[in-house]
C-alpha cells in the first residue's frame, strides 16, 4: 500500500543521523494528516489538535529509534492510533457524564450552519452510523475524498476503505429517509 | 416511468448500480465504466434519483467535513516545546554525568587512600622484620667490628641501616601485595 519511494528524503538524513532535519521534513509533510486522523478518531478539534502536538513530540524522540521496519507513514499513524485509542479510554468515564457538552461539541464540529429544529443535521446523522462507517466517512471527506490517503491513514485496504464509504453513505440515505418519514 | 419497477425488482436495481453510481460521483470509474454509468443515467429515472440523493448526502458530508488543518502556530508551539524538553533533557544529563563524575572521584580517593595504608603498613611491618632479622644476625658481626676496627665503625652503621632498608623494602612491597589481595 504506501508508496516505498516515499519519504526518501527523510530516511536518508535518519541514515545520516541528521534528526532535526528529518523532523523537520516530517512535521509540514503529517501534520495535518494526523490532525485529521485524530479529529476523526476523537471528534474534538480542540483535544485532536493536543493529540498531534504529543504525537509529533512522540515521533522527535523515537525517531532515533526509527529502523524503517515498515514505512515512515504506517509508523507515524499507528503512532496516532494508539495515542487516540489512549485519549478515548481515559475520556470515556468522563462523556458519560457531560453528554450534553460532548453532543454539542460534535455537533459544532460535523454541523457549522445553524440547522431548522425540523431537519436534522448529516452531523447529527453520521453520530447514527456505526463507529467504522463514522470514521471512514469522516476522514474520507477531510482528506478530500481521497481514497488512498483515507485507506494509509486508517492502515485498511483500499477495497475495505470503499466498501465501508458505500455501506455508509447508503444508510446515511436510509436515515434521512427515517427522518424524513418521521417528521412529516 | 418510477413504477416500472416492483419493490423487489427496484431493491436489485439499486444493488446492481448504487455503487458505480457512487463510484461516479467520486470520479472514481476508468472512461469505459464512466461512459457505461452516464448512458444508463440517461435512460433509467430509479438511478437519476438515486444519483440525487447521493449528491445530495455528498454535499452535506463535503460541507460538515472540511478540510481541516493546522497553522504555522502550532509548528512554533511544538518546536518551542520540544527545545524545553530537550533542554530539561540535556540538563538532566549534564547533572547525571556530573553525579557520575563525582563518585568516580570520591572511588579513586578512597582507592589511593586504601593503596597508601597498605603500602605504609607493609613498609613498617617489612622494616621492622628486616631489622629483627638483621639484628640478630649481624649483632656479634657487629660487636666484633666495633671491637677490632674501631675507626671504620661509623661506616658499618650504615651499611647496617641501608641493608634494613633494603630488606624491609622487599618484606613490606611483598606484605603490602598480600594485604591488597586480602583486602579485595
Ligand atoms: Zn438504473
């Protein structure tokens, strides 16, 4: 999947030992990849833009240990993987108790218009969606429709990565139909 | 023309075109498939409403979900931030080294100050040995010498001094060297 003549700037100066370099390649070329990832695993800019600022200081001290075992981008999103996947386990206890506050603040982020009371929001509809259909939807349109960046990003085959767009946007139709039948 | 179609006959319609029809909207088709998707477009009204409504959820995902990125702002926090932590991090060093630097001197001292009293020790010890021994076996030499050359007395007392010396030298590095071994 990831592209193995990509990076090579940046492995040769690890080859070199040139850290503060690579880092400095690095940080422009992810940043807003794993902010993405992130946003799109935790659906809080706020704490998603947190997350990558301790990823990338993750990344400045492993980088040394960096060995190219697998590509330099597989590595730097299953660092933010596991970072998220930390974030959501502490924060857990805690959403169950301020539902309200979290509700809001997915809804801020998915919805920026202020929508009627009568028709609900593709925000509020993609909160419906199973927590894989949710993620890949969402990270799929912050990348800009792009299916190769979504399948690195979320480490899935590209043919996953479009089936799960199919299946999700498929319900989203179904759900807005509900709706639709609901409220009139 | 809608109701060409059974329910049934419509679901297995939807389930034979819904995906390329995605596939379409995301520009995702090689031309041959593209061409296929618009003549059908052109003749089935089930799949142009169904195009609608894809386009429709499309819209509302591409709007709900912007491209999101970070600013130079948050490059300059984090570096900011990884010059501190590599600062607090080459201090820590710096004061480990100099921790390290310091119990291998205060080692060394203790080691010389082990040396000099074992050497001491051993020089006392041989001395005295030497001169019991010496003593005894040169008392009557001695006594005679004095006796019969009473001028060159002088110079026997030397001599007599220097082969202590000498003797007690040899006994005390010997007995110096076991007592290191036995204080090991
Ligand atoms: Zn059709």
């Amino acid at each position: 999947m990831p592209d193995p003549t990509a990076d090579a700037d940046i492995h040769e100066r690890l080859r070199g030992r040139d850290y503060r370099e690579a880092f400095t390649l690095l940080l422009p070329r992810y940043r807003d990849k794993v902010f993405r990832l992130s946003v799109s695993m935790l659906r809080d800019q706020a704490r998603a833009e947190d997350i990558t600022q301790e990823v990338f200081l993750r990344i400045w001290r492993a980088l040394p240990g960096f060995q190219g075992q697998s590509a330099l981008s597989t590595w730097i999103y299953a660092i933010t993987k596991n970072a998220c996947l930390s974030e959501l386990r502490k924060r857990r206890p805690q959403v169950s108790l301020d539902d309200d506050e979290y509700d809001s603040e997915v809804a801020s982020l998915a919805a920026p218009e202020v929508d009627d009371s009568a028709t609900v929001s593709v925000g509020q509809l993609l909160e419906r969606l199973p927590e894989r259909y949710r993620q890949v939807v969402t990270l799929f349109y912050m990348e800009d429709k792009s299916y190769d960046q979504t399948a690195a990003s979320l480490g899935l085959p590209l043919g996953t990565v479009k089936a799960l767009l199919h299946r999700a946007r498929k319900r989203l139709i179904e759900l807005t139909r509900e709706d639709a039948a609901s409220t009139s | 023309m809608n109701d060409r179609f059974e329910p049934a006959e419509r679901n297995e319609h939807h389930a034979a075109w819904d995906e390329r029809l995605q596939d379409w909207l995301d520009a995702d088709l090689d031309a041959a498939q593209t061409a296929l998707v618009e003549s059908h477009l052109a003749a089935c009204p089930v799949c142009r409403e169904r195009l609608a409504e894809l386009r429709e959820i499309d819209a509302a995902l591409a709007d709900a979900l912007p491209r999101l990125a970070l600013d130079e702002a948050f490059d300059r926090r984090l570096l900011a931030q990884i010059h501190e932590q590599d600062s607090a991090a080459r201090a820590e060093a710096r004061r480990r080294a100099e921790e390290e630097f310091a119990a291998g001197a205060t080692a060394l001292a203790r080691g010389w100050r082990r040396s000099l009293v074992l050497v001491v020790t051993g020089a006392i010890a041989g001395a005295a040995l030497a001169s019991a021994l010496l003593g005894q076996l040169e008392a009557s030499i001695l006594t005679e010498a004095l006796l019969t050359h009473a001028p060159g007395a002088l110079d026997q007392g030397w001599y007599q001094l220097a082969s202590t010396m000498l003797l007690g030298g040899g006994i005390g590095a010997m007995i110096a060297r076991w007592l290191a071994t036995a204080a090991e």
